[in-house]
C-alpha cells in the first residue's frame, strides 16, 4: 500500500452531522442524506473521507456488534469511488467494561479512580480491558478489510495516557496511571531497564529488598529525582508500545496501512503535558505513517500565524520520520472556525490555501481536515467544519477542494517528493524537557520557544534545517550535517557528548546555549558547565550564573570580529533571555568574541579538532524569539555562512522575511522532478526573483495551477524563475529533467 501513488486529501466524515468520537445509527432518511453529503465532498476535490469507529457504540454489550453506520457509509463510498480511513476510538469505551472489571478504571496520582463519562475509557494495562479491546479491534478490521474502498487505520488520535476530560476536582495537575495493573507493569519495565535490584537501589538511592515493593513515583524530592525521570521514560515508551499493540492486533487480520498522529508535534510540548505526551521520534516505529494535528487558528492561537512557526511545527514531525524512513501526515488540519465555548477564531479561504500548501510544501504525505459538518455538540459546538451548518459547501472546503484536485493531476510527484536535505541540525532533547519538569517547570513556552527561535533563523534565511533527537546523535546521525544548534540542552546523556565531540573533531559546527550539559541523563552534575567532555569541545565552563526574569533581554556585545561570526561586527549587541552565565576559557585555542554588560565573557569560540565549538552564556535562541533582536538572528545565521552551507534557494528582489521558497525533489517515470513553492506570506505585491540550485541541464517548467509553460532560464550556474505574486499568493511550479 506505501507504494501505490495514491495522497489522501479527506474530510473528516462517518455519516450525518454527528461529531467524533459519538456515531449515530442510520435511519429512513440516511442513504439519501449521507449520499449528499459524499457527493459534496467528492464535488469539491477530496478524495477521501476519514470516518470513525468508537467502541462504546460498536459493542453496547460483550460480543453485540453494531456497524450499521459503517456499513452504510462504506457502501457510498464505493458508489462515489472515495477512499476511506478508519480511525478507531477505544478511549470512548462501553460502560460494561467497568461491571466485568471492576479494577479497570485509571487511577490518579492521588488515588482517585476516574469513572469514564464517554472518556477517558478504561486502563489497558487491565488484562481484562486489553483482550477486550483486541476482540473488537479484530472484529472492525474483518469488516473492514475486503472493502475495495478502505484504505488505511488512524489507531489512536492524539495520543496521550489519559485524554478527552478535564479532570479540574482533581488535584492539578493530575498524573495517571496508578492502578495496580500499571504500577506493575512500571515494575516490569525497571527490572528490563536496571537488570538486578542493586543497580535499580544505586540509581535511586533506595534499598528496596524486592521488586514488588516499587512504587510508582509522585512527586519531585529535593535529592535527587532520578526515579521521576524513570517514571517519564516509562510513559514515553509505554504510548509507543501501546500503539504497537494496537498495530499488531489490527495486523491479525488485515494489512492496510496503520497511522496514527499526535495532537501537537513534540517540539511545543512537554512530556507530560495533558496527562501524558509522546516522543514524536518514538512513536514512528510503531506504525506506518505517523503524523500530528495541525490547528493554526485554534482559540488562543496567536503565534501560529506566524509562516516560520507553522513550518517548525511541520518540520519537526516530518524530522521524527525521517528518522526512521517514513512518511508523515496531518491525521487533523484545521478546516473551520476554531470554536471553544464562547470564543472563535474566524478561518479564511486564504487560510486553507495556505494551511494546505504549506503542509504538501514541507512533505505531508496525506491530510484530513477536521471535518466535513461543524460541531453538534459539546465543547466545540458549531466549530471545525468545512462545511456550514446546513451542510452546504464554505469558501474554505472550495478552497481546499481546489487545491486537492491539482494534486491528482501530479499524483506521483507530490507522493514521491522529498524536502532538499538539511545540512542544520537543531537537537530536540526530550532529556531536557523532561529535567525541565524535574525542575518543577510546567510551562513548556521556554523549551518549545528555544527550539523554535533557532528554527526561525534558519527559516528566515531559506535554509533548511531538522530537528534531531538524542538517541539520532549517539547513533551517528550528525554525520549529514554541518551546523549543530543546542538551544535547550540541560540535560545531556554522556554518551551524546562524546558523539558530539566526535563530530566536531571531524570538522562539524556545534553552537550551545546556556546551562548545556547541566546534568546528565540520571539528573547529576559533571565536574563542569558544560560538562562530560563537552567543556573540552567549547573551551570553556561556567564561571558562575544567574535567572533573569522572563521581560528582560540578557545584553551581549560582540567585542571581537570572528570568522565564525561573519554577519557581526565589534560593538554589535545581541538579545538573549532568562540566563547570564559567565564563562571561564579552559584552553589556548578558546577565544572569547562577546561579553556581558559588566564585562564578563559570554561568548566563547573554540577551535577542537578540525570543527568548532561556539557557547553561548545565555538562551539567545529563545531571546531572537521572545525579542526578535536581527543581531541574535544574525548571530546563529552566520554560522551557517562559516559551516559552508549552500541555500537551495537564494531570493532576490523581495524581502527574506516576506517570502517563503520551498522544494520537493525525486523521480517519476526515470526523470528527476522538482516541485517548487512559493509563498508570498505578505500583503504587499511582490515580483521575487527564486534562484534555484539544480544540477546542470535542460528542463521544463510548468504552473500546476493554469497548466501553462513557465520560463526558465539560468544565471550564474542557477535556475531563475519570476512571477508577480499578489498579496497571500501560493505559487508552485513542477519542474522535470526534458
């Protein structure tokens, strides 16, 4: 299935104006009302729907299946030749569950077992909820399976331990699960993680005399707090293998594509934000396609209109998969009106060109907008729909419609195109933001705002850049980059240090922030800041440190030109944020280039083996971010200029910041192909001249919007195409070898 060209361009849609997770069976009037509806979303280019399964329906009672609905709407689809992806919603789970098991509720941290109201189901760590759960899992995917329509599983949407309530009578923030089943199942975990009982008593500096006696831990203790990074691996890696599970049962009885997706990319969130978060690069390994939600209008959301945050966001799912050789895709974009309560946030026809655009532009393999009919009820009452509440077609579904069907004319280029390769590296540390929790911190604004602040500096200079992971580094995954960014680094493994110094000794570029290399994995000190070794890659330690409160920029001025800083000049003053740490040079080869207001060094280079080491007394990533300071942007953009990294596309008569190019690359029938974007994301009329490095050669060009011959000429060794573009405009262009 991977292989066919097939991109799923749907709309969320089980039958009626139900909204998920809830499925009402059909009536009389269904087959004419559903066949309506399918009519229009097939009318406005999608070619797929996305419906849904929830269990409490299903299986109102232990072997009673009930899949009228599904039935139905599988018989239209086939009628209408509309793909269909089935996700499947086992946290809406029927009451019976709680009579036959009554242990199976999830238990908070402080003891309360929660009774489901629809949500959040039962624990699955009960054996009994568990070989239920594989019962109707396999049930729904015999149904499904020999439909000629069906096309792929969304197991589990947004992920996390607990999800769907808002649990305010109880002790917040709460924490599951605690039932007994779990706490075992933890025990279990440490006993593979430590091997014997005496390393697990090291470690946490316990004398347990069994493994039975273990507790799930609580809470943050000043000593030490090694065990509660204990207990957050274990969630982290117990979403992944819960979602594996769900995979394999699928997979005894059928093989279509499995997926599922986050509900925000890891990059904004904290691991146990809303009752617990996944590892966006754990998760991949679990299904075929993983994916995220994508909500830039959602009520509250301000910084989303921002094209570099949306693109951070796309950029670190697609990161997630690449590292394990798989596509991603949005399982939620945005398709209406961001209703919550009494608040909107008003969603445009623009919008969804650009949500959408944007999306294919950096990669997404499949998107389904949620949904097709607004909100019958609930928290979103009248929000999210495509369509308006009669159940005609918006301005928006014509829209995305519009831009759907442009994608089955180029079927094959837009599923085989890749982004160009990022020669930048920005290290998402999940052991960071785990020690950031540790620390008592529950807001993930100053991590998520760090990594985001170096992506938007590589953004703004139309330079590609990826999000890695830890574990990516200690396996030898910086070896295809050239510049390294830590933003956010606290807390360092060992053994990433010493595949970072490797690196750099090889002639790679790191630049860390302050604080790096604080603690190491278990939550302990090293004998300097940075330290593990890495205070021999930077040339320096931490003198001494102190907060500074989160509205006060943390000045720096550069006090000496270096090559590695080339867009800096003496007397420049750079804008950092929540940190000054001042730095002691450790070696001959360490130059200090900026200095705090009172003199103190504050920035160190160092030259270590054939690489550099550049460290930073402060979070300057999060102050360019926080003070949009151009000195700070320019700081970390010049790296990229002294690494030798070469723009895939360089912009000439427009403003950097006003424009956005992007490529996907590959192979169709033999020939090589580009697929260029450009976004013109001001509201002033732009004439961008988009110089793009492609090997030598005749090609032609195309506008895949009128179909039309698009001028390409060549001007020192790039190709050069031109077009007005109109405030808000989305150009994109197929090019392929002649």
């Amino acid at each position: 299935m991977l292989n066919e060209p097939f991109l799923p361009i749907a709309v969320w849609y089980t039958g009626g104006r139900t909204r998920a997770t809830m499925v009402r069976p059909p009536d009389a009037d269904s087959p004419r009302t559903w066949k309506r509806d399918l009519e229009a979303i097939k009318a406005c280019g999608f070619n797929t729907v996305r419906c849904w399964v929830d269990w409490a329906s299903a299986e109102p009672q232990p072997g009673d299946y009930r899949f009228d609905a599904l039935d139905l709407l599988m018989d239209l689809t086939e009628q209408l030749d509309l793909k269909v992806i089935c996700q499947l919603y086992l946290d809406s789970a029927p009451d019976w569950l709680v009579h036959y098991y009554p242990d199976c509720r999830y238990v908070s941290a402080s003891g309360i077992p929660v009774d489901s109201q629809g949500a959040p189901g039962y624990c699955y760590d009960n054996p009994g909820v568990r070989t239920a759960a594989e019962r109707f899992m396999v049930e729904v995917a015999r149904r499904l399976a020999p439909r000629p329509t069906f096309y792929a599983w969304d197991l589990w949407s947004e992920p996390h331990i607990v999800q769907w309530g808002y649990f305010d009578y109880l002790p917040q923030p709460p924490v599951f699960c605690y039932c007994h089943h779990t706490v075992q199942r933890f025990r279990d975990w440490l006993q593979r993680r430590y091997g014997a009982l005496d390393a697990l008593n090291r470690a946490w500096y316990r004398t347990f005399t069994s493994w039975d006696v273990i507790p799930a831990p609580k809470f943050i203790s000043l000593m030490t707090y090694t065990e509660y990074i204990d207990w957050i691996h274990f969630i982290m890696e117990k979403l992944a293998c819960d979602l594996r599970w769900r995979h394999d049962t699928i997979r005894q009885a059928d093989h279509h594509l499995t997926t599922s997706h986050s509900a925000v990319p890891s990059v904004l969130t904290l691991p146990l934000d809303e009752q617990g978060s996944p590892d966006d690069w754990k998760m991949p390994h679990s299904v075929d396609i993983w994916g995220t939600s994508l909500y830039p209008k959602h009520v509250g959301a301000k910084e989303t209109s921002d094209p570099s945050f949306r693109a951070a966001m796309l950029t670190s799912t697609r990161s997630a998969c690449d590292a394990v050789g798989k596509p991603y895709w949005l399982g939620e974009l945005q398709a209406g009106h961001g209703y919550v309560g009494m608040f909107a946030s008003h969603m445009t026809a623009v919008d969804a060109r650009h949500y959408t655009w944007h999306a294919l532009a950096h990669g997404a393999k499949g998107l389904c907008f949620y949904a097709w009919h607004p909100m019958s009820s609930g928290y979103e009452s009248g929000g999210f729909g495509m369509a308006h509440l009669d159940g005609s077609p918006s301005d928006r579904a014509l829209a995305a419609g519009a831009i759907a069907q442009l994608v089955e004319q180029e079927m094959e280029c837009f599923v085989a195109g890749k982004t160009t390769p990022a020669e930048v590296a920005i290290c998402w540390n999940v052991h960071a933001n785990i020690m950031w929790q540790c620390m008592r911190q529950t807001w993930h604004y100053i991590p998520s705002r760090s990594y985001i602040g170096a992506y938007r500096a590589f953004f703004q200079e139309h330079l590609p850049a990826d999000f890695i992971h830890p574990d990516q580094i200690v396996a030898g995954g910086l070896q295809r980059y050239k510049l390294l960014a830590l933003p956010f680094s606290f807390m360092t493994p060992r053994t990433m240090a010493a595949a970072i110094a490797d690196w750099v000794v090889q002639g790679g570029v790191a630049v860390a922030e302050a604080r790096t290399g604080w603690n190491d994995e278990t939550g302990y000190c090293g004998d300097a800041i940075p330290g593990f070794g890495l205070e021999k890659v930077f040339g320096c330690r931490e003198q001494g440190a102190q907060g500074v409160d989160e509205q006060s920029a943390v000045k720096v001025r550069i006090v000496r030109k270096h090559p590695l800083l080339p867009r800096l000049n003496v007397g420049d003053v750079l804008s950092g944020a929540r940190f000054r740490e001042a730095l002691e040079p450790l070696a001959p080869t360490a130059e200090v280039v900026g200095e705090f207001e009172d003199g103190a060094p504050a920035i160190v280079v160092n030259r270590f083996g054939q690489g550099w080491g550049v460290f930073v007394g402060t979070m300057l990533s999060l102050g360019f971010y926080r003070f949009g300071d151009e000195k700070s942007g320019d700081f970390l953009k010049g790296l990229a200029d002294a690494a030798g990294i070469r723009k895939p596309v360089t912009v000439h008569d427009a403003p950097a910041a006003a424009v956005e190019p992007r490529l996907l690359e590959g192979k169709t029938a033999g020939k090589r192909f580009w697929l260029f974007f450009g976004f013109n994301h001001s509201a002033a009329s732009l004439a961008p001249q988009w110089r793009l490095d492609l090997p030598a050669g005749a090609y032609t060009a195309i506008d895949i919007a009128t179909r039309r011959p698009v001028a390409l000429r060549w001007e020192d060794g790039r190709a050069v195409l031109q077009k007005q573009l109109e405030p808000q405009e989305i150009w994109v262009v197929k090019i392929i070898e002649a």
